[in-house]
C-alpha cells in the first residue's frame, strides 16, 4: 500500500471522498502526564480525591473508584481520556469524575473519535514499538505527543465518533445485563443451599418442605475406570478451575507411555485432585462422550435414581463445600491431593432428587442465558473491531 493509499479508509460514510491527513497526536489533543501522590496519602475515603494510578483503576473503559488521596498532584477532569503508559501500554479509558493521575496513566483532552482512534491503536499494537525498560514496558510524553495518527475533516470525525458511541453504549448494555444475570445466578447459589449447617434453605419451590438429607458422596457417585487405549492415540481432557468445564487438552498421544487413560462418558463428573481447593469441578459434555483421561482427574457416574449431575456440581461449587472439605487434603506442601476415596466420603446435604431437578433446571436456564449474553458481547466486541480496522486509516 502506498502512502496516497494510505489517507483513505476502506469504509466511510457517505458524502466524505476528501483524503485524511497525518498529525501528531500532540497536535490534535492535549496531554498531561501523571505524577503519583505520596504513597501516606493514600486512603480509602470516598470523599477525598480518586486516583487512578493504572488499568487496575479501570473497568470496560471507565474509570472505577478504588483508592483515593488527600494530595493533588496532576490531575485530568471529568470526559477527560485515560491512557496507560505503563504496562499494559496503550489501555484506553474515560473518566466520569475529576481525578488524579498517578504516573502509571497520562490524561488526553480529545473528542470522541480520538478516544476510538487510541482504541484502535492498542488494538493494532502501536505502542509496543515504543515501550521501553526491561522490567515494566512504558511510554513517554514524547512517543504520546508525536505518535503519527490519520485524521479527516471534523464533520467526518464527529460522524465516526457518534457511530462509535452508540456501537460502545450497546456493548455497555449488554455487559450489564451480563453482570446482573451472573448476581443472580450467585443469588440462587446462596439462597437455594442451605447455610451455615441449616436444614432447610431459604428459597424453596412451592411443594417441597422436607429438610434436607445428610448424606455422603458415594451415596451419588461411583468412579468410572472403563479402560481405554492406555495413552494410544488419546486425547487428553482436563477440568479448568472455578466450575469453567472439561475440556480437551492440546496434547494427543500416539506412542506407549506408562500413564493409564481411562474412557470418559457423558454427563460424568469430574474433579482435579490438585485442584479441589480451585473448584475444579466440572460435567463431561456430549460433545467429548468417549474421550480419554488419566486418573489424575477422576471421574464418576452419577447414580441417577438418586442424584442430578447439575445439582451436585452445583453443590460441590460451593464455597463451603470444597474450603471446608479441601483441608483433608494430603500429600508434600506443594502438591496436596485430594484422593478419590477421600471424595467419596466427604459428607454433603441434598433433597430429594425431585427436587435437586429443579433446582438444576433454574441454575441451568440461568446458565443458558449468561453463556448467550457472553456471546451477544464477544460479536459486537468482534463487530466493533472490523469497523475499527475499516473506518480508520
């Protein structure tokens, strides 16, 4: 491409034809640099002043309150641009409130399509050929101020950035109706198990009264040891942390080894015995039926007569369950293990299958809905990426 091509963007709106001009960003917006307070004026109270001192102070491009100072030293002002100069380099933001900049972020006064064309320059890695120091990458006023940017006409720039505005304010929705939903379903999780040794929980479906049963692990699940090809061609699974699923590891196997795998089935539960105190729990979905894995991550058919798939993971998800349980682990300090018969005789409350069945279909609907809303998020994301590419030079 050459550089006449280079002024004019692949997608634009209709009336603008005129080539867009290379400036320095310095030229276009002004920048203050940030200067940290004394660490003693540090405090917690909301009524001094917010300091944002990095990306931690951030949250989906806004600035989120997390320590504040009693001393001034530069400060940007409410709408006022947020950039980070310190690792991670080039992090966007705006500000909703008067604050002051640590020296972890610089402050920029510009207009909307500004703000977008230094998210599409994080996007690109711009920045990362100017970071500099061996330990904590970092930008400078200078690299800011001369860094080359393409502009077009102001009725132009006010176009984009208003499109880029709602496509923002639309993600914004979404992300909070992604939150809520998550509240709600840690909501459920609170009030539909009972607490601290109770009997009953606090929020029941209308028919059930009974008080829960006391009740060991192995009255639900028996541990699976169908042998498979004993490392021969298999294909390894793993169960993340934090209830996030099994799911198939890069590494296949296609010659002898020592390792015993062992066929994994649908709707099996399965644990991480390094990992119990990380909630390494998770349900083998339809889609891996007949994959392998080594006993390192057990795995266990539900007694179905008795026991819901869904409910239990949801139990052993618990807090309570798997910090109170996982103190019975053993082994050296740096790899404690939690063995299967251990599991086993772990001691649970649960209600009658009927009712673990609802409770698993609410959590499951719940579920349903984050993982759409997530998805809704992660295309307009994609979405707003493609049009930063193809309206910007």
């Amino acid at each position: 491409m050459n550089a006449n091509q280079a002024k004019y963007p692949q997608l634009r709106f209709k009336g603008f034809t005129d080539p867009w001009e290379q400036r320095k960003l310095g030229e276009e917006a002004q920048l203050t640099m940030g200067q940290s307070p004394n660490s003693e004026n540090y405090t917690k109270n909301p009524d001094d002043y917010i300091l944002v001192q990095g990306n931690a102070d951030m949250k989906n491009g806004r600035v989120v309150p997390r320590v504040w100072t009693t001393q001034i030293t530069k400060k940007a002002e409410k709408s006022d641009l947020i950039l980070s100069v310190r690792a991670p380099v080039g992090d966007i933001g705006k500000t909703d409130y008067d604050v002051v900049l640590g020296r972890g972020v610089a402050a920029i006064k510009g207009n909307e399509f500004i703000f977008q064309q230094l998210g599409k320059m994080k996007l690109t890695g711009y920045w990362t050929r100017y970071s500099t120091g061996s330990t904590f990458e970092s930008i400078n006023s200078n690299d800011i101020k001369d860094a080359k940017i393409m502009v077009p006409v102001e009725e132009e720039q006010q176009k984009i950035g208003s499109f880029f505005q709602q496509l923002d304010h639309l993600i914004t929705l979404h992300q909070c109706k992604l939150t809520k939903l998550k509240e709600l379903k840690q909501g459920y999780l609170q009030k539909m198990f009972p607490k601290n040794g109770s009997k009953f929980p606090q929020l029941r479906f209308a028919g059930f009264a009974d008080a829960w049963e006391k009740r060991k692990v192995s009255d639900y699940l028996c541990e699976s040891r169908i042998p498979g090809s004993n490392g021969l061609k298999a294909k390894k699974l793993t169960v993340k942390l934090w209830g996030k699923g099994v799911v198939p590891k890069n590494e296949t196997y296609s010659g002898s080894i020592k390792t015993k795998y062992y066929v994994r089935s649908a709707n099996q539960l399965i644990y991480g015995k390094l990992d119990f105190l990380h909630a390494a729990f998770g349900i083998v979905p339809q889609s891996l039926d007949g994959w392998e894995s080594t006993i390192d991550s057990p795995a266990f058919d539900v007694n179905t007569s008795i026991g819901n798939a869904a409910f239990l993971l949801a139990l052993f998800l618990r807090p309570n369950f798997y910090l109170r349980e996982g103190i019975r682990a053993n082994g050296s300090r740096k790899a404690k293990r939690i063995h299967e018969d251990t599991f086993l005789s772990m001691s649970i409350s649960a209600p009658q299958r009927k009712e673990q069945d609802q409770i698993a279909m609410v959590l499951d609907k719940t579920e349903l809905l984050i993982a759409a809303t997530q998805h809704k998020v992660d295309l307009l994301k994609k979405l707003k990426q493609g049009y930063l590419q193809k309206m910007f030079c």
